[in-house]
C-alpha cells in the first residue's frame, strides 16, 4: 500500500476527496520498480490496473512491424494513465518504457470502478485529463507532419509542464538531451543543436542533466 504522503504529492487529484474516498484510493495502489530500458508493458499486453509515475521518465508509444518507433508521450512524475484501457477492459495498445531508473504506482482495477462510480471529484478529473490528451494528441498529428525538428523539441518540452496534466510542476526538469531526442522523435545529436537554438532564443537553460523553462507560452508556440 503507499503511503498518504506519497498518494498526495504524486496525485494532485487526491487532494479532491473525501477522507472515505482517500484511504480507499491509497488500499488500493502498490508501487513498483523499473530499470532504465525496461518494459512496463508491452503492446497487446493486459495491464489491469491504472498506473500513475511515482519518480523517473516513461516514453509512451508503439513499434511498427518495420522497426520504427513512435512516440505520443513523455509521462513524468505525477502523470497518470492507462483510464480508456482499464474502462474498455482491453489489450493495452501501446508500449511503456522506463527511459530512466522510474518508480511506478499502480491502482487496482476495482479501487479505480470503485472511484469511478462513487466520486464525483474523481469524474472530474478523469474528465479534464481525458480532454487535455485529446488535445495533446491531435498536436502530435500536427507537430509530426508540419513542425522541424526544434520545433518539435519546444513542444515536446512544453507538454511536460502542461499545467492541467502537472499542475505542480516546476520550472527546472531532470532530463537529458537523449530523453529528450526520444520524446520528440529524433536523434540525440539533433535534440542537441535543437536545445542550443532555444536556449539562444531565450526559451530554456540548459545544464547539465537539467533544462530550465524561462517563456512557456513561447515555447508552446514556437515554430522556426
């Protein structure tokens, strides 16, 4: 079981329960370790429980037949996922990888109905996040199509500080040029010359393992 400490700084929607609701939720999550590189599921696996980021960086995508990886999301502390699965009690359709050494919680299918048919306050979360991945998703459409590679680097920054999906995330993340080239679908040595671009441009600070967010809105929108 996790600790109420650790249900409230990881799950922002928790802290809209009733103390009822609150130590349902907190029986009903076991926390799990991954390695760097390691699957947390693979496409076509069944993951039956909803699953939130204790510590740590997951890329959420898929493998082509071809080889070719595709990725929709970067999931960082305090990301939950995995609602329209658990609901529709089917095969995950995507692959979850640990880019770096993560701490996952898991809920229990029947605490997640449990929540979902007793809560009002978790409705509506489940609701605001469902309609802010929809947006994030039709972006992904246009970024890959439209966008060059920076570009692609300032959005795929810029959603990890979505303040809906993290709303207590700072302006500092831990995350390394090669996590990043995984997220926005690029090289490394691309993700690179893209981070020097926006840090010129006044976007971000780059450090050592760590970028800084100086002008979100800009980085939102930037497409040159």
């Amino acid at each position: 079981m996790i600790s109420a400490a650790d249900l409230r700084r990881i799950a922002f929607w928790s802290h809209e329960l009733t103390e009822e609701e609150f130590e349902r939720a907190q029986r009903g999550i076991v926390e799990k370790l991954y390695a760097k590189g390691a699957y947390l599921c693979h496409r076509g696996d069944r993951l039956e429980s909803w699953t939130g980021i204790s510590s740590g960086l997951v890329r959420f995508g898929m493998t082509s037949r071809s080889g070719k990886i595709m990725t929709l999301a970067g999931l960082r502390e305090g990301s939950w996922f995995g609602e329209g699965t658990v609901l529709k009690n089917e095969a995950r359709q995507y692959d979850l990888v640990a880019l770096r050494d993560s701490r996952v919680a898991m809920m229990h299918r029947a605490t997640f109905f449990w929540l979902f048919e007793n809560c009002v306050a978790f409705n509506r979360f489940l609701v605001r996040k469902l309609n802010e991945r929809l947006g994030q998703f039709i972006a992904l459409v246009e970024y890959d199509r439209t966008l060059p590679a920076t570009a692609r680097v300032a959005r795929s920054i810029a959603w990890l500080f979505n303040p809906v999906l993290y709303p207590k995330a700072e302006t500092q993340l831990e995350i390394s040029q090669e996590e990043i080239g995984l997220l926005s679908g690029i090289s490394r040595q691309a993700a690179n010359s893209s981070l020097k671009t926006l840090e010129v441009k006044g976007l971000l600070r780059v450090e050592h393992g760590s970028i800084t967010v100086l002008d979100i809105d800009r980085l939102r929108q930037f497409e040159d």
